[in-house]
C-alpha cells in the first residue's frame, strides 16, 4: 500500500481537524472519553449535536456507496475516526455507523438499506447492541435468549448484558436463539428491534468509575417483526461474523492514543523530579519512546486495514490484529501515564487533575477493550486458525 494522502484526503484531513477543533471547544465539563456520551443528559445531548453536524458534511456515511448515500472512502473515514479520537469527541454512533451501516450494506435486505441507512447517515437514530448474556459471552454461540416465530414476528424471551448506551438508545441489533433443536450456528437469527417495544426493561449496571455506561436488558415477550432479520433466519451467525469484523477494526481508540502521547510528553516536559524535567530522565524517555513507536505501528495498521476495506479484502484475522494491538496498547499507555505522573495520575474531577483526569480514567477502563467485542485470547486464535492456518487443538 502507498501510504501517501491524496490531495482530496489531504484537504479532507484538514477540514476534520477544523471542525473537530471548533466542538472541542464545546465539549462538557468532566468530558473524557467516548463513554461520557452515555453517562449524564448534558454529554448525550452534546454526541447528538456533534452527529449532526457531522451528518450535514456527509461524514457519517464516508466510505458507503453512493446509490445508499455514501460519500468518500474508507481512507477518508479513517481520517474522520482520527480527528475524532485526537479531539476526543463523540457524535459517530459507533453501534449504527461503524458497525451496523457495514452489515446492512453486506447483508442486508433493499428494505432494510433504504428504512435505515438514511436514518444513521442524518443521525435521526442511535443503535445498542444486544449480544451478551450473563453465561454467553465469549462464546456467543452458546446464547439461550430464545426468540419462537409467530406468524410474521417473533416472540423473544431472555436476558442480555454488558450493553454499552442501552439505556440512551433508539434501536437495537440483537442476536437470538430462533430454532432450539438446530446445530449450533445454525440456530441464531439477528433482529432489529425499536427499544420502546413492550416488554424491555434497561437496568444500568454502576461501573467503578461512578458513570452509567453499561446495563442489562431483560426481554419479555417482545414482539419483534420479521421483517427487521437482517441475513437469513436461523443463519445470524454468518451475520455476526460479518459485524464483528466491523466492530473489531474500529479504528477510534488508535486516534485517542495520539492526542495522549502528545499531552504525555507536554506533562514531562513541564513537570520535574528531583530537580530536573522528567523529559530528562532515560527511564521515562525509554518508555515514553517505546509508546511512540508502537503508536506509530499501530497507525499503520490502521491504515493498512483502511485500504483493505477500499478493496473489500479484509478479513476477521486483519480486524482481530487491530482489535488485539490497539486494546494492549491502551492498556500500556494508561499503566505508563499513571506511572510516571505519580499521584497526579490518581485523581480526576480536582484542580491537582492533569489531562483533564484522562490517565485515571483510561487506567480504570484499559481492561474493557481487551475483554469486549472477543478476548483478545480469542482473537488471538482467529489470527493463528483463519489467518496463519495453523491446526486446532483436538
């Protein structure tokens, strides 16, 4: 790949970062991370008017096809997700635009595309995903929320986990257990549903940091039509493995690191131990330049898997590698940060907070990507079955 910009993507990149700047301005108080969109009123109203004023520029449906309303390329929206990630901000629903669009357009019916694609193109509607259960989490396969075919819907019954924004959404994806007596992977169907339908009851689950992130959603009975079954009934794995690798290249995180590695060093430059800058240190500048070059690998693959995506060839090994390099380098990142800050790396919310709190924040949330969308030991078999093709264990 020629990892040379375009002069279109070059004046693209600067147009993302203008912007991005300006609603960076604007952000909330405490405002850290993606997840703050979900926590309080004022952070969700904020992701929804950065959405739509990414949707007037056309940026949430870069890379789609033209005849659903696409405009750019896959390139294009990599440099959108790193102007995002570098500012920190929201406003790309990453349930409906990084991962369900890709899906409709992959496997989804006419009618779908055209009742929803638009709708996530103009930010109108925010999507949750409905995949976990309290004992299906790795193996999803091995779900029990059962959904019984009535007529033209069905009846689904069940529990679901670890919902990131269910409680903020307009619709879900989910994935239900539709023939009991079929083999496994066989037996799943991926359903649409509108999250005002009877029957569903969202309950927050308090995560450490003191935000509401995550929730549990119970299924009662909830008709859900069948006319929202994206793929084939009964075959929804096929579709899960086509979302997941969307879900797994998402690129955000990769573009976060950058702005953090920058206020990284502007903190070891203007803070000194034992009478000196830490920038002087050797011990802190090994580690800070030992982030800085897996960064930069990681940037590359990013941008690798960009071209992929152009050229429809990626594949779940490609998605896994980003999935499983960025997730550990986060992780790293916030365990260096907190380190060489000390105590000022403990505290957010406090005029002692450096980074706006950001290094103790990522420090308590470092573990989630390596946990969600697959563990990384997961992924890590993905990459050696489907991409080295190395045997299984018998």
């Amino acid at each position: 790949m020629d990892f040379r910009l375009t002069d279109k993507q070059i004046e693209h990149r600067k147009e993302c970062y203008k912007v991005c700047a300006e609603l960076e301005k604007k952000k909330p108080k405490n405002w850290v991370g993606f997840e703050s969109q979900f926590d309080n009123d004022e952070g969700w109203a904020f992701h929804r008017y950065c959405a739509k004023e990414f949707a007037k520029r056309g940026w949430l449906s870069l890379g789609w096809p033209k005849e659903y309303g696409g405009t750019g390329d896959m390139m294009e929206k990599v440099l959108f997700a790193e102007a995002r990630g570098y500012y920190d901000l929201a406003g790309s629903d990453i349930f409906g635009v990084s991962m369900l669009a890709p899906t409709l357009l992959a496997a989804g019916s006419e009618e779908l595309k055209k009742e929803f694609l638009p709708k996530i193109a103009s930010a109108e509607l925010m999507f949750c995903e409905l995949w976990s259960e309290p004992n299906s989490g790795s193996d999803l396969a091995g779900l029990q929320a059962s959904a019984v075919r009535k007529g033209d819907e069905f009846i689904v019954n069940g529990q679901k986990t670890w919902n990131t924004g269910a409680h903020r959404a307009d619709w879900a994806f989910g994935v239900y257990k539709s023939d009991p007596n079929a083999k496994k992977h066989h037996n799943l169907t991926f359903i649409l549903c509108d999250m005002k339908t009877p029957g569903i009851t969202v309950k927050g689950i308090p995560y450490m940091s003191g935000t509401h992130v995550y929730n549990e959603v119970y299924l009662d009975d909830v008709h859900m039509p069948a006319k929202y079954i994206v793929g084939q009934e009964n075959e929804g794995w096929a579709v899960v493995n086509v979302l997941a690798g969307f879900e797994r290249s998402n690129l955000d995180m990769v573009y976060g690191l950058v702005r953090g590695l920058e206020d990284l060093v502007h903190f070891c430059n203007e803070n000194n131990r034992g009478g000196q800058p830490l920038s002087k240190d050797p011990m802190v500048r090994n580690k800070v330049a030992d982030l800085a070059c897996q960064l930069e690998a990681v940037r590359t693959l990013a941008y690798r898997v960009a071209d992929q995506q152009n050229r429809n060839e990626m594949g779940l090994m490609d998605a896994a590698a980003v999935k499983v390099f960025a997730s550990e380098l986060m992780e790293k990142y916030a365990h260096v940060a907190c380190d060489i800050m000390g105590p000022y790396g403990q505290v957010k919310h406090s005029k002692f907070a450096k980074m706006n709190g950001a290094p103790e924040y990522t420090y308590q949330g470092c573990f989630v990507p390596i946990v969600s969308m697959g563990t990384n030991e997961i992924q890590r078999n993905i990459i050696a079955w489907y991409g080295l093709g190395l045997p299984r264990m018998k």
